[in-house]
C-alpha cells in the first residue's frame, strides 16, 4: 500500500504562499532543493489542484537546458517521470505529459489508489490536501519551515482541522529551514 504524502515549504506561521499569493521568500537553495528531491524521488503520482498545477506545469520544460543547475534538471526530470492527476472544474484538457483532470475530488478512487500504487503518492496544494487530510487519506505531512513570517495568506494546513501527529524526523538546514516529518495517527 502506498503512502499519501502532504509536502510543502512553509512560514514560520504556518502559510504556503502570503496574503498577495507571494511565495518567493520560499525559493529553496541548492541544499534544500537536494533534499527536496530526494523526498519526491520516491513519488509517482501528484495528486494536485487547479492553481498548483498550473504553477507546478513549468517543471515539463523547466530543467532541460543543460546551462541549469543540476538540481534543477534532477527535480525537471522527477517531476516528468511522475503521474499527475489534476482536480478542476476549470480545466479541461492538461498541459503537462503524464497528466490527467479530473472534475472533482474522490476519496473512495485515492483509496483505491493507494491499494494499488507501488509508489508514493503526493498531494500538492492546500485546498486538496485540505480535503484529502478530511477525509483521512493523508499518511505524513512534511513540513519545510522557512524562517520567515509572512502575516496571512494561504495556510499549509485549514482551520477547523484537528490531527494527532507522531514526529518521524526533523533535520535543520544551513539557510534556516527546518525539515519537520509527522506520521498521522488515527
């Protein structure tokens, strides 16, 4: 069985992107970059909404020019290697490889996919993992925590939501960030 893994780099106070919809102060470095990669390595599907998608859709072509970055082309590559199933009442054909849309959200299709996947599987943006996380589905949330406050925006995890967390692993990293790995408990 698969794990649904929730990953995002985060403020200090918790948002993924400030009230503007700015998320710049959240750039990794190369070093996080690395680590990141290593996480996602290991997915093979992304379960993602709309707006995540369509800022996540750059990585098709992002990283294949040999002048960037190794980093860079690692992750263009994790991320074309991956499925992609997009949840949107708005789009209606992907721009991606790999990609699928789907109109709505259905938790009883990600169980099913998560008997069946031998890879992990990640949920990107914070209204579907907010459902996802609802509904159950998530098994770890992994937190990188920038050491910025931002004051409001988009939150990395809704209101209202109320889960036991077990700390799996912590790691800091030269820049600030902290790396916060929490299993989901029933």
């Amino acid at each position: 069985m698969a794990l649904l893994t929730y990953t995002g780099i985060t403020s200090l106070d918790g948002y993924t992107a400030d009230r503007e919809g700015n998320f710049s102060w959240s750039q990794p470095d190369e070093e996080v970059h690395t680590f990141v990669n290593e996480l996602e390595r290991k997915v093979g599907t992304y379960l993602l909404g709309r707006r995540m998608y369509e800022v996540m859709s750059v990585w098709d072509t992002l990283g294949s020019n040999a002048d960037e970055p190794d980093v860079i082309q690692d992750y263009a590559s994790i991320w074309r290697a991956a499925d992609k199933i997009v949840y949107s009442t708005t789009l209606t054909a992907p721009s991606t490889a790999r990609t699928r849309i789907e109109p709505a959200f259905n938790p009883e299709e990600i169980r099913r996919l998560k008997e069946t996947s031998s890879r992990e599987i990640g949920v990107g943006g914070a209204n579907l993992a907010a459902s996802a996380l609802s509904a159950g589905l998530v098994d770890e949330c992994r937190l990188l925590v920038s050491p910025v406050v931002v004051g409001g925006g988009k939150q990395y995890l809704p209101d209202g939501l109320a889960l036991r967390l077990e700390l799996l692993e912590e790691r800091r990293f030269g820049n600030g960030v902290v790396y916060l790995r929490y299993r989901t408990l029933a």
